[in-house]
C-alpha cells in the first residue's frame, strides 16, 4: 500500500481528517477544532502530521505552525502533501 511506505514511524499524532462544511469555511470553526489537539501536543511536547489533499489547505495548516515535508504523487490518484509540525 502506498501510504503504509510514507507513514512516519517516530512517535507522533496523526491528524487524519479535518473537514467544515463549506457553509462553515473561513469562519474559525477547523482551526477551532485543531487548537484543542495542537494545545495538548504543545502541552505534552508531541509532534503532528497529517496529509493535506488539497494545496488550497496548506496556508490554512501553515498558519497553525505545520510545513511541508513531502509532496507525495500518487500513483493513480491526486497529489498528497506530507505535513509536519513540531510543538510550540
């Protein structure tokens, strides 16, 4: 499987879906629902990541302190981009 090769082994959490309605975007309600996980990850020292689908979305993850570590392209699929954060 695809993924299963580019999965990060160390310790970390995995973010592996974030949605808001689209009636709901650019209202505050994702980096709501994000600032609960980053809070306790910066609390207990642990690292993110997660994989963006869409290249719209990585500003929005940038702004919450992720950055790019791998554009993946998949076979047969979209383009996927491996995003990291550290705590703060």
């Amino acid at each position: 499987m695809y993924f299963d090769t580019h999965h990060p082994r160390e310790p970390h959490w995995y973010l592996q879906m974030l949605g808001t309605d689209p009636q709901w975007q650019s209202k505050g309600v994702g980096s709501a629902l994000l600032a609960r996980v980053l809070e306790r990850c910066d609390r207990t020292g642990e690292r993110v990541y997660l994989e963006a689908s869409k290249e719209d979305n990585i500003a929005f993850y940038s702004r919450h302190g992720f950055r790019v570590d791998e554009e993946m392209n998949v076979p047969r699929g979209p383009t996927i981009w491996a995003m990291w954060r550290d705590p703060h």
